[in-house]
C-alpha cells in the first residue's frame, strides 16, 4: 500500500524568509496530493492540492511541487508570516477519481516563524 | 457556511467507562469520516459513510468502537469500554460527495485515565 513520508518533522525559520517541507510517497499510481495546515486545537484545513497531471500549482505566497518521476511533492511558503506557525501535513491517495479511495497522511511538519 | 461542528471539544473519563463523540457535518455533504489523531502524527481514517451507510471500516477497532450516522446526517462514534490507549484527538470531517476535499472539525480531545 502506499506509504508518506514527510521531512522535517520540525522547521524554524525567520519571519519574511522561505520554508520548504518535502513529502515523498511509494506508490507509483498515486495521482491527488493535498496539504493542509493545522493549528493548535483546530482540525486540519486544506491549503493547497495538487494533481498528477501537474507539475505545479500556486496561490499567493503558497505553492506545490510535483516530480511524478522521484515519487516526490514539496509545499514552498514564501515570505512567511507569524500566522503561518502551524503544523503542516501533507497526503496522498493512489485513486483519487474512485469511490473507495483514502489518503495516506504523512506524519506533519512543524513550522516555527521567528520574529 | 457553518464548519462541520463537533462535541464535546474535551472529555475525561476513567478507564472502562464508555464515551461517544457527536459529529455535524457541513449541510449538503454526503460524505463523513472519523479520524484518530494521535499526538505528533497525521490523522488516521477510523471509517467512512456515504450517506447513511458505512462504505469504509476497515480500520475501525470493532470489539470496542462503533458508529452510526442514522437519517444521513449526523453521527456519533461510541467506545465501550475505553482503554488508556485510545486517548487521543478524534476528527470528524465531510465532504460534498466522495472523493472530493474533505473540511474537518476542531476534534474532541479524549483523555482516558
């Protein structure tokens, strides 16, 4: 089955700077790959998705990579702001156009802006 | 819109004592699911309905978990009797219809002593 891996489990970086979290996946089929950010004692929100037929995909300061050949995606926040501290998960599922699908969810990413 | 509305937000209870948790969907979504999340790790899908019915259990402990979402709407999700193991954040989220994005709860933070 697949299988996400999500690196680094905690990310510090200076307010206005760039931060990178990196996500890889197993399985080959795997076509929908969705991130989302979670605050303390809040449910995971969706912020950005992307699908296989992709390469990238951006919204304001937040955007996603795709390399379909290195089973690896990356969510780039630019010019990060103190209310970009969260936690921050990305997934995947290898049948997204089917009913029965379900995401694998890597293990979440930590993300600290200092002043 | 209102957001897909969950209670209690937190509940302690003794081991061995029963607990359910209230879920209400986002209105118009078909779809809801029930996730574990345990501290520092992603959430994990305990089960998934379609409308009124179960479509997705596989990962839902049945000796002591169950679930229901009678009239399609609402839902509850029941452990008797709870373990210390099953302190954790369960999630409640919806979608439109299945697969489409999925809007999540605030959770209920379960501690069991």
């Amino acid at each position: 089955g697949e299988n996400v891996e999500q690196h680094p489990s905690t990310l510090s970086v200076q307010e206005g700077d760039s931060a990178v979290i990196k996500c890889t996946y197993s399985d080959s089929a795997s076509n929908y790959f969705p991130w989302y950010k979670q605050e303390l004692g809040k449910g995971p929100q969706l912020i950005i998705d992307i699908r296989s037929n992709v390469g990238e995909k951006k919204d304001q300061r937040i955007a996603v990579t795709l390399n379909k050949t290195a089973k690896h995606f990356s969510l780039h926040i630019t010019e990060t702001q103190p209310e970009d501290s969260a936690v921050y998960f990305c997934a995947a599922t290898p049948s997204f156009m089917d009913s029965n699908y379900q995401l694998i969810w890597g293990a979440g990413t930590k993300l600290i802006i200092k002043p | 819109e209102a957001g897909v509305v969950q209670s209690p937000r937190y509940k302690i209870i003794e081991k061995k004592q029963p607990v359910a948790f209230w879920c209400n969907p986002i209105s118009g979504h078909n779809t809801l699911y029930w996730y574990l999340q345990n501290l520092g790790q992603g959430p994990e899908l305990l089960i998934r309905y379609e409308n009124e019915e179960a479509v997705d259990d596989s990962q839902l402990p049945k000796d002591r978990f169950s679930a229901e979402r009678l009239k399609g709407v609402d839902s509850t999700l029941k452990i008797q009797p709870a373990e210390l193991g099953d302190s954790a954040v369960y999630l409640c989220a919806s979608s439109l219809t299945s697969p489409d994005t999925q809007y999540f709860g605030p959770g209920t933070r379960l501690t069991v002593l």
